[in-house]
C-alpha cells in the first residue's frame, strides 16, 4: 500500500525518515512516498485537499481543521502525536560560511536526544571553547533550552569567558504564515548576530 506523505524537515520528522529509509514501513507492506514541504501551511492545505495521505503536522492544526477554526472545515484524525521536546535549528551551509568569512571558529554539538542528552559531550565542547550558545525552536521561556543552559551555568561556571546565550522562539505558538513563521522562529540572523555578541564580550 502507498501512502504519500508530507513532512517539514525538522528533527520530530525523524521517525518518518528512518522507517522509509530504513525499510521499517516496507516490513509492514507500507511504501511511504515522503513529500517535503516548507510551511506548516503547505502540509495543512495539502492534507484537506487530499494530495497528502498523511502528514507530519502540529498539534493543533487537526483539532483547527476537524472544528473549522481560521479555516476550511475538515475532518483529520491524528492517529498518534510525538513529543520530541521541540523542533531542531539546523546551520545551514550558508550560514557557517557566512559566520568563518567573519572569523567566526564555533563548534556544533548536536544532542540527536534529549533523555538522555550527551553531557559529556556539552563538557568537553565548553572545556575547549568557554562559550556557549544554545540554540532551538522551542519558546524561550521554560524550554529543554532554558534547562541545558542553567545547568551549564550551574556546573561548569568555571569553565565560561562569557555568560550562556539562548536562542529560540518568542513565547508565542508558531503562526502557520510563512512570514509569521520566520518572525517567531529563530533565523540566520539571530544566529549571526547573538555569535557576535557573545564572541565580543
């Protein structure tokens, strides 16, 4: 059986990938065609016009759909939700030549999970570099972000030239517009511009 499917290349789509790639979808006679997208909006409109069998989706946008909140009433059921602890901030190749032409050296640890988290990676990265940036796309406040940060501050203290940045969303629920998207979410810039800042203090 086919079945097309939409995603956002973000970290919670990883279970999607890996049972396509991996041929744990073909074991249960499923031929996953993986669509990607660039919006949330995109996956929405494509999944209520039926392009999309399924999707990789928010939350909240099939309880919006199913109720006909801000758009088209449709049916969608979410037969299961991941909770990956929030999307992943990915440095574009753009960007790290964007931050080296600057004179920028940083160094990228990528946690792949959450529970647990590699610690020790995180140690001997602020051992080496005495500076940190956290970076994610979950809210600010009162994320897995807020958390790695202060216990940062709280155990390696000694180890810091300069005080544990963030950067993440604003504190609000991710609009699915395009340009809403790109104003809540971190970008390029706010990456460029908070290296700048730490790098200079």
């Amino acid at each position: 059986m086919k079945v097309i499917l939409g995603f956002i290349p973000l970290l919670d789509c990883a279970s999607l990938v890996v049972a396509a790639e991996r041929g744990f979808a073909a074991q249960e006679d499923l031929e996953l065609a993986l669509v990607r997208e660039t919006s949330w909006a995109n996956i929405r409109d494509r999944v209520v016009v039926g392009h999309f069998d399924a999707a990789h989706m928010l939350g909240p946008m099939t309880v919006a759909s199913t109720l006909g909140i801000g758009h088209v009433k449709v049916p969608v059921i979410a037969p299961f939700a991941l909770g990956l602890g929030g999307n992943a901030i990915t440095v574009s190749l753009r960007l790290w030549e964007q931050m080296t032409s600057e004179g920028v050296s940083a160094e990228i640890v990528d946690l792949r999970s959450l529970s647990p988290y590699d610690w020790e990676a995180i140690c001997a990265s602020v051992r080496k570099t005495h500076r940190v940036i956290v970076a994610y796309e979950d809210m600010l406040s009162w994320g897995y972000g807020a958390e790695l940060a202060a216990r940062i501050a709280d155990e390696l203290f000694d180890e810091l030239d300069a005080p544990v940045r963030r950067i993440a969303a604003t504190d609000t629920f991710c609009g699915y517009h395009p340009h809403l998207e790109d104003a809540i979410l971190p970008q390029s810039d706010t990456v460029i511009a908070a290296v700048k800042k730490l790098m200079d203090y």
